[in-house]
C-alpha cells in the first residue's frame, strides 16, 4: 500500500529556449547578490557575458572556481567572502555541483554552532539558509529543484550529503539553449545521474503505487529513447529538452512520494569518488549492475517489471527478465561510452584496498545496513565492491 506522504516544492522552473534574458525577472534589487559559478566553461560558451550583462543592474560580486563534486575547501572562502559582504542572495550558474555548492554556502552563512562541515558529518538541521537561484547549464542531478547538496572533503577524501527545504533554490531558470555547448563526457554522465535518481527511488519492491511507478518508469524510457539520440548530435533540440526535464523531475519528490526508496548506489559510488575523483555519474554505472545482481531476491519483481515496460522483455520467468534488465541497462551506459568495470578507470586502483577501505569507512561511520529497509549489509558491499572490477 501506499505510504502517507507530504509533497511540497517551493523552487519555481522557468524552462525553455532563451529563458535567461528573463533572469532580471526573477532576482531581488534589495540583496546584494553572490554570482557563483564552476570552473570557468560559462565564459566560454557566453553564458557568462549574458548573465553578467544582467547583472550590471544589481550590486553583486564574483565567486568562481567550484569544482564537480564541490569542495568543501573551495566552499569555506566563499562562504566567509559572504559573510563579509553581507550577501542576501546567491546566484547559482552552471550543473548541479554549483548549485549544490551554492546550498552549502547558503547553509554555512547562517551557521553560528562551528564549522560548516557539522551540517554534513552530525546532520545539524537546517534552521535558516540565504535564499538562492540558479541557472542550470547541464542536466543530471536536479539540484535545481531540490533541497538536497552533495559536498566533498578534499583533506580526508570524504563525500557526504545534507538536504533542507530551506536549500531548495527559489527559482531555477532551464534554459534548453545551453545544451548545444555540452562535452559528450558530461551528456553521458547526466543521462546516467539522472537514470540512476530514478532507479533509487523506484527499484525497491511493489507497494501497489502505480502512478509513481509509471512517473519512473516514463523518465527511465525517455532517457533510454533520447539520450542515445542527443549523444549522437548534441543540437537535436527535442532530445536535449526531453533530457534536461527527465533530470529534473527526476529528484524533484514527485517519483518518491509514498513509496520505499534505495540511495545504496549513490552511498557506495560516493565513496569512488572520495577516494579516486572519478565522475560521479560514472560511479553510478559502475555500482548498479553489481548491486541489483547481489540484490536480486529482494529486487527482482521490479527489475522484472522494469525490464517488461522499459526494455519490453516478454520472455521468461521473473527472474530471468529482471537479469536480462540488469544486462540491458549495462549495455545502455555502454553505448553512451561509459565503463562498467573499475578496473578500466586505471590500473592503479586496487581491488583489495579500494573493498577494504571503503567497508572500513562505512563501519567506522557505525553503518552496517544501508538501502531500503536496510536489506544491505557490509557482506553484500564487499561481494559488490569486489564483483564491479
């Protein structure tokens, strides 16, 4: 049965070609505002002028440099450059790490117990946080219409997550344009991100909840359809829009309202990503054929109907269509160029210390079950770890 649920999205989506000449629309004239951004492609695509031309209108400043997967040492200036400033408000440009790094600064303004860092090591609760918008430049994570952040410590090689309603942005402008300027690498990681949010939240077990499950199933089926088609040529606008709304509905709380959810992808795959800097949409495809294979009792009746309604499996038995989905979605992130295996992301990781670490990092955290109703145990990590090389 369906579980109760509240839902509740406060972040307002401007979508569209064109959308960021309405940005003056949107930005408050009483705030000074922080313009934050990543590592300097928005000058080289002309996103930067167009906004920064926007901007000569508003007291504001520049914070520029936020890495993918945002460090929490690149953060704290900014957050200290805010403070100084007495900055009202945060413009985000640029995927889901800036904007993820804009609710971390946001957050760090207002904290007054400490170091930041405690909002994501103790699970301090968000009591306040400087209101935030954000332009979206790459489809994949649906920080532009969540509460959610994902920040990394580059000095103990940690990844860790914090989410408030207070941190969804207050608006989000999705202007579909941008996409034609995309690398193929970052394309292919946002498909995969954006599949794997989905997955999380829908492959667990049935409950009877068929419209959150046919709102899965439909975005999965879109990636599958269009991310092959936009990958091929990057200026198939249809393709790219289609895209860039799958990520966002993606994990936006529409598709995990009332139903059980898993997230053990994501909390392994963070810790590749800590300890090897591998891009985090890549973790996912490395993790998730291993995981539902070790998984597969507990899984098998959605994977079955997932492999039934996404890839059209009609043959078989419950269990052979829910390992022909597993094959089928490994041969998926495959055709958009993205490894299965860690061993191809360099001879040096090795397998015996990267299972040995990270079971390490999960016992010392005092984690010994995690996934949906914790049906995953530090065996089954180290059965996946050791399978994905």
């Amino acid at each position: 049965m369906i579980r109760n649920f509240e839902l509740y999205n406060p972040t307002k989506l401007i979508f569209g070609k064109d959308k960021i000449k309405d940005l003056g629309h949107y930005l408050p004239k009483d705030k000074k505002i922080l313009l934050l951004y990543g590592k300097g492609s928005i000058k080289k695509n002309g996103i930067y002028d167009e906004v920064t031309g926007i901007l000569k209108d508003y007291d504001y400043i520049e914070y520029g440099g936020v890495e993918a997967n945002p460090y929490y040492e690149t953060l704290m200036p900014a957050i200290e450059l805010c403070k100084k400033e007495n900055i009202g408000f945060i413009l985000a440009v640029g995927g889901g790490s800036v904007i993820d790094g804009a609710k971390f600064v946001a957050a760090g303004i207002k904290y007054k117990e400490g170091d930041p860092w405690d909002i994501l090591i103790k699970h301090v609760k968000i009591t306040e946080s400087t209101p935030i918008g954000a332009i979206l430049t790459l489809p994949a994570t649906g920080s532009e219409m969540n509460g959610g952040s994902v920040i990394s410590k580059k000095a103990t090689q940690e990844k860790f997550a914090f989410g408030s309603p207070l941190s969804n942005p207050k608006f989000s402008i999705l202007d579909t344009d941008v996409l034609k300027s995309l690398p193929e690498r970052q394309i292919a990681n946002g498909i995969i991100d954006a599949f794997v949010h989905t997955t999380e939240q829908y492959m667990t077990y049935p409950i009877g909840a068929k419209l959150q499950d046919r709102f899965a199933e439909s975005i999965l089926k879109t990636l599958v359809e269009e991310g092959p088609k936009f990958l091929a040529d990057n200026y198939d606008e249809d393709a790219g829009a289609n895209i860039m709304f799958c990520a966002t509905m993606a994990l936006n709380g529409t598709i995990s309202a009332g139903v059980p959810t898993d997230w053990s992808i994501h909390s392994i795959g963070h810790e590749l990503t800590a300890l090897y800097g591998i891009d985090h949409g890549r973790t996912l495809a490395i993790i998730l054929p291993s995981l539902y294979k070790t998984k597969l009792e507990n899984k098998k009746e959605k994977l079955a109907q997932f492999g039934e309604r996404v890839w059209c499996i009609k043959e078989g038995t419950t269990e052979e269509k829910a390992l022909k989905a597993i094959e089928k979605t490994e041969e998926f992130f495959n055709s958009l160029g993205v490894p299965t295996k860690l061993h191809e992301y360099g001879s040096e990781i090795d397998k015996e210390f990267t299972v040995n670490e990270i079971l390490s990092r999960f016992k010392n955290r005092g984690i010994s079950n995690i996934g949906e109703d914790g049906i995953l145990s530090l065996n089954d990590m180290e059965k996946i770890l050791t399978s994905c090389f």
